[in-house]
C-alpha cells in the first residue's frame, strides 16, 4: 500500500488497498487513533483485529483511581444477502493461527479524513463507507456506517464485544468476571455484574434495527503485538448478542458507546455530531500557522490536537483553575501508554500550542504546571491512576523555563510573567540551596549536579527494577545547558519587571556557570562535550560518550558553549547520531551502541537509550544547525526529509516514538508521540 495525499481540502491521507498485491500483514500492523481531549481515544488496525492491549472502540478517561478503561474492545461486522451468503468485513485472530481477515477481500481504501478514520468497502454492487469520531470532550464513540448502490441491500449485522479493564492492564486479567445487560426504549447498558466500575451504553440510531440478545465468550482471543513484545497475549471477550440493522440506500446507521449519562450522548443526532467534529478540525487548521494549513503540516496539527487534553478526573485542580478564571490543560506524552509527563509537556509546548495558534492553551498548561511546583521541581509524571505527580526528574523544571520562553516570546503575556515570576526564583532558589534527589548547585563551580542511587532524573530514564539503564549520576551536559538558560532568562524576567538587584545575582550565577561549562564538559581529543563530568558525585571521572545531549548546549535559547566550538560539535553529531529519522542515542562506535529497538520489555528498555534514534531530537539538532549557518533555513530542511513517509507507517497520519538505529529504522515505542510530532512541526515550519 502506497498512501498518497489530497492536495484539496479536507486534508486528506489515502491508503489504497489492492488485494492481489498488498500484503495482508500490512492490514495488522499498521494503526489509527482518534482521541476526545479527555486522555481518551478509540485506536486498532485497519483489519479491525485487536493486537494490543490498549485497542478498543473507545478507551475512556475517567476519574482516579480508575484512570483509563478499555470499555468497547472490539467489533464484528458482516453483511447478510438475500440469497443467504454472509460477507465478513472485520478481522478476528484466535489462538492457535485462526485468523478470520475478510476484509481483504473487500476493502478498497482506508482514509484519513482531516485526522478521521474513513473505510471503503466494496461487496457485490454495493458501497459501503464506515466512519469513526470521538465528540470532543466526551467518553462516547460513533461508528456508522453508510450504504450505497445496491439494489437490494443486505443486513448489516454487528457483534460489539467486551473486556473492561485500565488499558494497562494484562489481557488475561480483565477487571469484570460476569456482565449484565439492560435493554429499556432502544437503549443498552452493560455494567460489570461483580465491581463498581462504570455502565456502558450503546444505542443504534439512523436505520431500521433489532437487537438479538445472545450472550456469549469469544475465547482465546490473540493480541499479537503483546505476544512479540513478551506479555501474556491470549483473553476472553464477551458479547451481549448481534445488532441487525435494515440497510437501505444513502442510509446511515450509527453506533453510538459512552460511558456518559444518556443525557449527554443524545445532546446531539449523530449528523450533528460529525458536523461540530469537522468545524472543530476546520478551525485547528483556521488558526494554525499559515504554513500548517496544508500538506504534511496540517496533517500534523491534527495529530498536535490528539496530546493537548483536559485532565479527566483531577476535579480539584479544575475547581482550584476555575476560581481564578482559569482552564487546566496538560499534554499526554504518547499514546497508547503514556500519561502527561512534565518534560515532555514543555518540549512540546512551542510545536503543539504556539505554531498551531492555541496560545490560550499554552498559557493554560504552563500555569496548570506552576500550580504542581513542589521543592523547587515539576512533577515528572502523573500516574494514569492517580492524582498527585511524582517529581523524580532533574531537567523537567529547567524545560519549564524554556517553554516560557517560547510563549513569552509568541505572546508577551506580562500578567502571566508577574504571576509567576516569584515561583520562578523559588525554584532557582531551591536548585542552588539543593533540593530532592540530590539536586544542587555545586558552589564550587557553579555546575548543577543531579543523582540518587536507583532513581532515574534525565530524559534517558529508562529503568527495569532495580537497574536504570543510564544513571547519568553527576553534572550533566544538558542538565547544565538547561540550567544556564533558565538563569538568563530569570535574569532577562527580572530586569523586565524593575527587579534590577535580584536579575544581577542570577546573571552572576549563570557567568560561573558558563565559565565552568566550557572549561569542564569539553572533550578536546574527540571534539565534542563530555556527557557527564564528576560522574557518581566523584571529582573528575568523565564520562565521554557521544550522545546527543550535548546539542543542547548550542540549541537553546541562551547557548552556553563558546560559538567557536559549535562546528566541531555538530560534525561530530552528524557524523555519529544524525539519521532521516531523529538522532541516535548513542554513537555507534560505543560498546554499549544497541541498535534495533526490540523484543521484551528488558531488551527494548536496555536499546532504549543505548542506540534507539529519538526523532523529537531533530529540532534541536536544526536549532543548533540553523546557529551555525545563519541565513540558510532551506539547508536545514534536508534533515526532515526522512518525516513525511513515516506518517504512512505504524501510527497512520502521526510520528512514533523511536526508530532502530540503523537501516530501514523501523518505527517502535508509542504509534504517536507528542514531542516527536511537536518538534517536527515546528521545524518544518521554521525551515520553510
């Protein structure tokens, strides 16, 4: 399949399906999302197999301790003639290697539709269109179908089938052991016989239909992707019986599933629903960055729109915004698994928020995150299922103050800056009195230190039990390019607002800072930076592998290593760490260089830092590289070259997370990833 893009509105991504030619495995393994602004979102193959975990028809947000929920697994769906034949459009995959995949033999073309999923079908003299939207801001799906050129229409029969469980949990465990169905008026609720866990509703709307109660266990149900990545693989589903749906001729039958009240799903008729879905989508783009509104850059905005989202469930914090006038707002890092992590939040923020003209947004995330400031840190992460951060990261902070940066600059919000300035002197105070996990200025040189045995604080944080794969205890090369920055722009802040006296004492510390930096991290016999320096808190070790952590060091927006060094480094980045799809994470001629990101949990968490190409670092890389070359943005776009193919591979119409490190760099990790996605979209832009 070869997907090809419309260059007339909607903005249109196609994948043709030629079933004599294209392989059958192509339909299992490439995905779509759609997401609702809540952390929820629908998300499968374009078989409509399940083969991960976290699939289903609608994955819904609620509150702690609940957090996300598998509700609506999956859907069967056949076509019934006259004559008696039965046409399967869907895919099913049991244990053993029985797989049911008849919607090769009809598929014609899988679309995405400014960001929607669209199928077509063709059966017999007929045309069949299905559709999928999440209305924003609601646990609800819509599936609907519409029928055309048949003379006489078959019956559309549709099995819906369930397993409720967090989508993080093991298919085999499932939350529910028995279910209970209530049919009342045309409206089906399906609620967990043996927990408190929420009701699920379906109703069918726009045709003719009947309702055949059957209840049955599908079982052995097979999610391959958990099997190839070392998790338990087999489960049950279980279903409440069959729709029977009276096709008629340019007739649309919708599938309505929500865990709202029935006063809130029948607000709007399916039509209107689609309708306020696409002025939605056609206002993203209305407001974007007039580079962004066709192409791959609106493609990109609509996948930016997927990761800003309003927290389901952190009822507190909405009240506490709300009394002030305000919004809460966050970004989940990836789907599937990821919650909002505060790093990834405020790397993002410039490509997600600013280039696509939601500065109100923006503005609401970065004082969402100045309200959760605690010893002098944000969190790094909120867990799924609960309310309250964990603060385990040394550089989340820092990053804090370079998103402010970036939306200062954009929208010279001075009421915001007043708001929070005093926050941000605490916060460098606490860095330099010392602060959790052992994060403290070293007085001597002014360098900022980082480290507790067992705990993870850099963006290279993977961890399995006990063994962080790259501790990176010590003075860090990004940690202190980070740090440098925030200091002038404290310092910058603070002479803006009259605070001559206090700007001058942080304008001393970022001078020591910058004198120790560049007589401490470089490595003269490779020509780059040292990626930490008094490694485990001991004088002197040096750790020299070529990482591209040091990038950031010309990057950001007050570099801290001399202009005379710039070339040096970023040959030597290119040369080692740059690929068409991000930079490695380590230098090939390492020992420790892993280059294919695959296999269990422990293989994949040992390549993840170890090799594993990241694309969010090609804007960096490009900021550092557009320094050096001033005056030559056309140069740069070269290095983004390799982007617009991978929005046809894993996650359709999105970036993933990691790339093997060597050729043809297969797409691993989350199928859509905020940062990756963020930071393409803002180069793309800035190249242009």
């Amino acid at each position: 399949m070869k997907p090809r893009i419309s260059s007339n509105a909607p903005v249109v991504r196609t994948v043709p399906w030629d079933r004599n030619h294209a392989s059958r495995e192509e339909l299992l393994n490439l995905e779509w999302i759609v997401t609702n602004g809540l952390g929820g979102y629908a998300s499968g193959t374009i078989s409509g197999a399940v083969t991960r975990r976290y699939h289903g028809i609608l994955v819904a947000a609620m509150p702690a301790p609940l957090g996300r929920m598998v509700m609506w697994s999956h859907l069967s769906e056949s076509l019934r003639f006259e004559d008696g034949d039965v046409v399967s459009l869907g895919a099913e995959e049991r244990a053993g290697g029985q797989l049911n995949l008849g919607i090769a033999d009809y598929l014609r073309e899988f679309r995405l539709e400014n960001g929607l999923p669209v199928w077509i079908y063709h059966v017999r003299d007929l045309v069949i269109e299905k559709r999928i939207l999440l209305p924003h801001l609601q646990n609800t799906v819509h599936v609907s179908y519409h029928v055309s050129g048949a003379k006489k229409p078959p019956r559309l029969e549709l099995r819906p089938a369930f397993q409720f469980r967090h989508h993080e949990t093991s298919v085999d465990e499932a939350a529910a052991s028995s279910y209970r169905l209530t049919v009342a008026d045309g409206r089906y609720e399906i609620a967990a016989a043996s927990r408190d866990l929420p009701v699920f509703r379906m109703q069918l709307r726009g045709c003719d239909s009947s309702f055949h109660v059957a209840p049955s266990w599908i079982h052995q149900v097979l999610y391959r992707s958990e099997l190839e990545r070392g998790y338990a693989h087999e489960g049950n589903l279980w279903s409440p019986g069959t729709f029977d749906i009276g096709l008629a001729d340019d007739c649309v039958a919708t599938m309505i599933g929500s865990t709202e009240d029935w006063e809130i799903t029948n607000v709007l008729s399916p039509d209107a629903v689609e309708h306020a879905e696409h002025e939605r989508r056609a206002r993203l783009i209305a407001q974007a960055a007039p580079g962004a509104r066709e192409g791959v850059p609106a493609e990109l905005v609509f996948a930016a729109d997927q990761f800003v989202i309003e927290p389901a469930g952190r009822v507190r914090d909405s009240a506490r915004a709300h009394a002030s006038g305000d919004e809460v707002r966050t970004v989940i890092a990836g789907y599937h698994w990821f919650t909002d992590w505060g790093r990834d939040t405020m790397i993002s923020l410039e490509g997600l928020c600013l280039t696509t003209g939601r500065a109100l947004e923006a503005g609401y995330i970065l004082r969402t995150f100045a309200h959760y400031v605690r010893d002098g840190l944000i969190p790094n992460m909120f867990p799924d299922q609960e309310n309250a951060g964990r603060y385990n990261t040394a550089d989340a902070t820092l990053w804090f103050f370079h998103a402010l940066g970036r939306y200062f600059d954009a929208t010279n919000d001075t009421i915001t800056l007043n708001l929070l300035l005093p926050k941000l002197v605490e916060i460098a105070e606490a860095h330099l009195r010392g602060t959790k996990f052992n994060i403290h200025v070293d007085p001597n040189d002014g360098l900022l230190a980082q480290g507790e045995e067992g705990v993870q604080l850099t963006w290279m944080d993977a961890k399995m039990g006990d063994w962080v794969v790259t501790p990176r205890r010590g003075k860090a090369v990004e940690i202190n390019a980070l740090w440098y920055n925030a200091l002038k722009l404290l310092a910058s802040w603070l002479r803006q607002t009259g605070n001559d006296k206090q700007a001058e004492r942080f304008e001393t510390c970022a001078s020591q800072t910058r004198a120790s930096f560049n007589a401490r991290f470089w490595y003269d016999e490779g020509g780059y930076l040292y990626d930490v320096v008094d490694c485990d808190g001991q004088s002197g070790k040096l750790d020299s592998s070529c990482r591209p952590n040091q990038v950031f060091a010309i990057s950001l927006q007050n570099p801290v290593l001399d202009e005379s060094r710039w070339p040096s480094v970023l040959a030597v980045v290119e040369r080692e760490l740059v690929t068409p799809v991000g930079l490695r994470s380590l230098s090939p001629d390492n020992p420790d260089y892993r280059p294919i990101y695959s296999g269990d949990l422990r293989s994949r968490d040992g390549a993840y830092h170890q090799g594993t190409v990241w694309a969010w670092l090609i804007g960096p890389f490009i900021d550092a590289w557009m320094k050096t070359h001033p005056g030559d943005p056309h140069g740069a776009r070269k290095y983004l070259e390799g982007f617009p193919p991978q929005l046809e591979t894993a996650g359709l119409g999105t970036i993933s997370e990691v790339f093997d490190a060597r050729e043809p760099h297969h797409a691993g990790g989350c199928i859509a990833q905020a940062w990756s996605v963020a930071e393409v979209l803002r180069c793309w832009l800035k190249t242009a």
